[in-house]
C-alpha cells in the first residue's frame, strides 16, 4: 500500500487572528531554489531589499531575525506576492516549519522572537 504524506495546508498553523485580517499583511517572499517554503514557514526579512526569506539564524543578511509566519506556500526558486502573519495571532508550535537543521537552542529563540512580535506560539 503506498503511504501518502500531507503538506501543511494555507494558514493550517493558524489558530487565531485579530479581526478584520490586523494579523496580516502581504509581502514578498523567495523560496529557496531546492524547495518549496510551506505555509507555517518561519521568515526573516532581508534588509537590503525588504524581502522575506526563510529565517536562518547563522545568517548576517537580516534573516537571522524572525520577522513573520508565512501564511501560504511558495514554489521553489520563486518570489511571490504572498500573505505573511506579523504581529497579534496564535499559531500551533507543531505546524511551524522551522530551517532545516534548526536546533532546539535556536528555535526556543526564534518561539522567543515570535512572541516578541506578538505571535503566541501554543
């Protein structure tokens, strides 16, 4: 029997958002170009041309500071237009997608980081 294995699903991560969609903001956002970031992806912003990317905290590019939740997923090797979540929401711990090869040190500061923005992590 083949097993079958789901992606996260578009703001599956998601438990709750201020009214109105005040949680949200669109940016945009590059995937690596070997795979495609999900929904749940943990980003940082590159601060020399304000672009989302997947949070790396070994980086020096603004990237090592967590910026955003990605709401929906981004093929590989694109930018896109996409809906980040920022600031006032709560998100489950389990649907966040966290670099590959994060360690537990660096994603209890990244968690830090979120609720520093006021995402609350469950």
């Amino acid at each position: 029997m083949t097993v079958l294995t789901e992606q996260n699903h578009t703001a599956e991560f998601l438990i709750s958002d201020d009214p109105h969609m005040r949680s949200r903001d669109t940016a945009q956002v590059t995937a690596p170009t070997d795979f495609d970031l999900l929904p749940g992806a943990v980003l940082g912003k590159k601060t020399a041309d304000g672009v989302y990317h997947e949070y790396d905290p070994a980086a020096a590019d603004g990237t090592e500071t967590v910026a955003a939740v990605l709401f929906e997923g981004v093929p590989k090797g694109t930018t896109a237009s996409r809906t980040i979540v920022s600031r006032s929401c709560q998100v489950k711990a389990s649907k966040l997608a966290w670099l590959d090869g994060a360690t537990a040190p660096q994603i209890t500061t990244g968690t830090a980081a979120l609720e520093a923005l006021g995402i609350v992590v469950r």
